[in-house]
C-alpha cells in the first residue's frame, strides 16, 4: 500500500452538497478523510461514492471531529479544512510544502474573501478580535484561525489538544505557542459555501455566539 503524501481530514456534518465540489480538487496522492459528524443528508455515502474515507464521529463538535480524524490519519502530514466549499483543497499544496521544508511547524491559512457578503460582519468581527488577541500572547504572525492547516500527525498529537468543540482552534493555536512552534500563515480564497449548505458557525448571530463560548472556556 503507498502511503498517502499528506492526509487531509474535512469534518462533516450535512455537506452532501458540497462535497462533490470539495473532492474534485484533492491533490494527487493525497488522501481525503472526511468525518462524518451527525449528519443526516447522506454525507457518508456521498464520500465514499467520490473515494474518500469515512469515519464517523457520534460525539457531537467540530473537536471531536477533527480530532477522530487525525487518529484515523496514517501520513506524516496532515492537513484540515471545513466542507462547505468555501476554500479549496488545492490552496493546503504550498502549505505542505511549507512545513515539508522546515520553514514552519504549522502553515495556516487567512482567508481572503471573494466576494461582498462572503464573510458575515459577526463571524469577520470576532476572528479578528481573537487573532489581534492570539497576535499578541503569541507572536504568532497570524490574522485568522486557522481555517485550514497543515503540519506533522506527530506533532499535532503531541500538543494534547483537549477542547472537542468550537475552541479546538484557538485552543491549538495557544498550545502550539506554548511548544515554541513556527507558524507561517498563506492566503487562500474564501467562497460563498455550496448551494443548499448553511454555516453552523457564521451562519447565524446564535451560531458565532456559541463559538464565542467555547473560546471562552479555552480562555479560562
């Protein structure tokens, strides 16, 4: 069996829609891992039907998702982005490369909007306070949460990320400071996510609220 370049692990809850989208750009020979979170559209067999693999996680949380997939992960390198189709898998490739070199730990992405409306003012609002926050404690060159990311399994394991909610990446993110990594953030496009897909996060007042808790927790 040929061991996959880089793993890239796409939690998932109800983004049958999106997926078809998100599957046609993996990398070759890259393996995609999606997560399936509770969905109830069909997500799983809609990835195994496009090749990926499927893991499903029962516990509900994008944590526990992420964190599922990386102990199903088998690669050195690991990558995560969201599958709503707003980014692109083909934007994680200089981010490997990044880490594969030595020039940084971690390589993350800031979104970049392509649009108007793209990023509502809440969800954009409360990123940028967080990461002027991270900025600060951590040095961390960074100005978004990492949407997408890649970096090695063995070191991502290392850290003992805890949080199996929505404060899995600021948590990491607080955790891989404390470690003495290098972090180097990438530019990528951010899009509209697929027709008939909505975000549990931005997609409502409520929903970045909820978020804005689980930093909270992270935080004390």
């Amino acid at each position: 069996m040929v061991m996959s370049e880089c793993d890239v692990v796409i939690p998932c809850r109800d983004e049958a829609a999106a997926l078809p989208i998100v599957l046609a750009d993996v990398p070759p020979g890259w393996r995609a891992i999606v997560v399936d979170n509770g969905s109830t559209d069909g997500t799983a067999d809609v990835a195994r039907a496009l090749g990926a693999h499927v893991v499903t996680e029962t516990r509900p949380g994008y944590g526990a998702a992420v964190h599922a997939g990386m102990l199903a992960a088998e690669a050195d390198f690991v990558a995560v982005m969201d599958g709503d189709a707003s980014m692109r898998l083909t934007d994680l490739v200089p981010m490997l490369d990044l880490v594969r070199s030595g020039v940084a730990t971690m390589a993350v992405g800031r979104r970049r909007p392509t649009g108007s409306g793209v990023w509502p003012w809440h969800a954009r609002l409360g990123t940028q306070l967080l990461a002027t926050w991270i900025r600060r404690r951590s040095a961390f060159p960074i100005h978004d949460l990492a949407p997408m990311r890649v970096c090695r399994r063995s070191d991502l394991l290392g850290l003992g990320v805890e949080d199996r909610r929505f404060g899995y990446p600021l948590e990491l993110m607080l955790r891989a400071a404390e470690a003495g990594w290098t972090v180097q953030e990438v530019d990528v496009d951010y899009d509209r996510r697929a027709a008939g897909t909505r975000s549990k996060v931005s997609g409502s007042v409520r929903g970045t609220a909820r978020v804005v808790q689980d930093f909270a927790k992270v935080l004390r």
